[in-house]
C-alpha cells in the first residue's frame, strides 16, 4: 500500500503536529497509550544512529482504557506523570499515536496541478468521497507520493484523516500530564517505523521479501504485511493476552492486577502451563494462522506467493513457545520482534530487562524515531 517512507508524512496531522524545526530541542519522546499500559520510550543520536536512552512501562488499572478510548482522562494523565518521573527525562515533548482503526488512510489519484492552492483543493475534493465525515469534523492531511505510474497526468496521494475529537482527546490528556505533543501518528505507521530497525539485522536487509508483523495486544492482534517498505495488507482481529489474564483469575482467584503481574513472571501455581498457558498459546497461534489465510485471499498470491517471515511483537509475544507454537502452525519462520537490536544503548539500560519488554514496545520505539524524520 505505502511506497518508501510515506507512512511517516502521510500521519501528519496538521492541526495537531509541528514539524520540528532546526535549531530546537531535538529530544523527543514516543509515548503509546494502549489498554494496558503506558510506554515511553527515549532516544539519543550516536552520529547519525539511534540510541536507547531509558524507557519505562506504566501499568494502567483495568478499562481505562477501553478499544482506544479513553475512559478516566485524570487517571490516564495520572499515569503518564508517574511514568516520566519514573523515566528521570527532562523532555516534555512527545509524539503520540491514535489507534489504527480511528484513522483513515487510502492512497487516491488526483490530477497534477500548476500550484499547492490548487493540489489541496483537488485533494480535499477527493477526499469527501473517501471519509464519511464532513472535513470540518477532521484532521485531514496529504502527501504526495509522486507521479502515478498507471495515469501519466495525475498524481498518487495518500491522505490520512481522523476525527478531530479523538486527535485532541489523546492531546489534552498529554498536556494534562504537563508533556507537550509535537507529533500525531498512528499506530500502524509507528509500528512500521520500528520495523525499518528489524529490517537492518535480517540479510540484505529484508529486501525482497514478505514479512507478517503482528502486534499482539491485549484485546486485539493487530497484523500487518510488509514487502519493500510498502504495506500491503493491514487487519485486526479481536483476540488477546486479556484472555489468558482472565483464565488465570478464573483458575487461581486472583485480581486482576495480581494475574497480570504472575502472567509477567511466570510465578504461578505448578500445573499452569499444562492447563492454561499452552492451550492459549495454541489458541493464539491459530488466530495468527488464521490472519494470514485472510492475506492470501485477499491480495494477490500470484505477485506476493508467500510470507517469508513472521514477526511477533506485543507483550503476548513473549509467552514461552508462542514462536515455536505459530511455526508449528504456519511453516513459516517466526522470530520474537526486537527494534532494538541493532541499537545502541545506554549504560542505565538492563539488557535481561530489555530483551523481555522489547517487543511490547514497537509502536513507542516508532514514535520515539521520529525525532530522526
């Protein structure tokens, strides 16, 4: 769907986001606010390379947080103060992300025009058909991908639009907490960000070849197909690690607070893994196998035969043999997603702690890229 880097631009909302201007602060923060949690995550250029500075998960109770909307704004803004004093960082910008499935984002063709004026115009023409709101009520922004290889006259464009309501409800509850956002993204093209860093460790470079990125979350699998930085499919699912904290409660009689924490460190009463983890593991693996059956029946298997890779990331990607589960599954090899791999860090990181919250961290890590744009 996307051809090289305009995920990043196509994002840009305009009412929400200031392009960072020479001369000024360079640090920023990339801040995910899922169901669970909030993440932050801080990098430092080493030359022309990232570095991972600090980062830290804030738990959030329980439906805060619910299908992307924000239920208690005080108890998020509560969480994201507590999260960067925990994170010791003296940056009060940040970048954001509105869900996926709360933005719309198409690729159109619109004629070439003579001046900006004019291109907008055509655009936002083109746009009334496309989103089923009136412009007043979104963000709407554009960028040009360059010359349409199927219509000598006209342009390819991918808009992105939101409602303004959700652009400036996640704004507010970071202003709340006393950060300033620079950036609006979303969700899908934060993770595809940080997938560009995965890419880097794969031979030559991932080039040529199909990767399934599935972000596992707690109520929802969020899948996207990646060739040649261009998405080519892009789906979610209603299932996720909540399930499995669920089954525990249900089983051990705990809060859900508690469940989370046992789920995390694996200490739980012996006869867990028989009973509850490895038929989840098995449920989830059929869910992943099941998103790639969609995939093939709905791009073309002739142009893309197969995928070559699978990459799990979210924090349900780090249940034990949750990668062994969806080879078994699929035949296709799966690897645990870290986009810090490659990266550099800092001496306050702890590596052990890292390699577990890694893959948690796509869409935070993505937005914390940015400051790279």
């Amino acid at each position: 769907m996307f051809d090289k880097k305009p995920a990043l631009d196509a994002s840009r909302l305009k009412q929400a986001f200031r392009r960072l201007l020479p001369g000024a602060e360079h640090t920023l923060l990339g801040m995910d606010i899922s169901s669970t949690a909030i993440k932050l995550v801080e990098l430092s250029a080493v030359g022309r390379s990232p570095q991972l500075e600090r980062y830290i998960i804030e738990p959030l109770p329980k439906d805060v947080v619910v299908d992307g909307n924000i239920q208690n704004m005080e108890t998020v803004a509560e969480a994201i103060r507590n999260a960067r004093k925990r994170l010791g960082s003296g940056s009060k910008r940040v970048a954001i992300a509105l869900p996926t499935a709360m933005a719309i984002y198409k690729k159109i063709l619109v004629p070439a025009a003579q001046n900006l004026s004019d291109l907008e115009v055509q655009i936002e023409n083109e746009s009334n058909q496309y989103i089923p709101f009136p412009l007043e009520e979104v963000n709407l922004d554009y960028q040009v991908l360059g010359p349409s290889s199927s219509s000598a006259n006209d342009l390819d464009v991918m808009i992105c639009a939101a409602r303004k309501e959700k652009v400036d409800e996640r704004v507010a509850v970071a202003e709340m907490a006393g950060l300033k956002v620079e950036v609006v993204d979303i969700d899908a093209f934060a993770m595809l960000t940080a997938f560009e860093q995965i890419q880097q460790q794969l031979p030559d470079q991932g080039m040529n070849q199909t990767f399934a990125l599935f972000d596992i979350g707690a109520t929802t699998i969020h899948c996207s197909v990646i060739r040649n930085g261009q998405q080519l499919y892009y789906r979610e699912q209603a299932f996720g690690g909540v399930q499995l904290t669920r089954d525990i409660q249900r089983r051990y009689g705990y809060s859900h607070e508690e469940a989370e924490q046992c789920k995390r460190t694996m200490s739980l009463p012996e006869g867990y893994e028989n009973e509850l983890l490895h038929p989840f593991v098995d449920s989830l693996a059929q869910e992943i196998q099941r998103a790639l059956q969609f995939f093939y029946t709905t791009v073309s298997v002739s142009q893309y035969l197969r995928v070559d890779y699978i990459l799990l990331g979210g924090g349900s990607s780090m249940l034990a043999g949750i990668d062994d589960a969806v080879l078994s599954r699929t035949q296709i090899s799966t690897m645990i997603a870290n986009p810090f791999t490659t990266m550099t860090h800092s001496s306050q990181i702890e590596l052990k702690e890292l390699l577990l919250d890694a893959p948690s961290l796509l869409v935070a890590c993505g937005l914390a890229l940015r400051r790279f744009d």
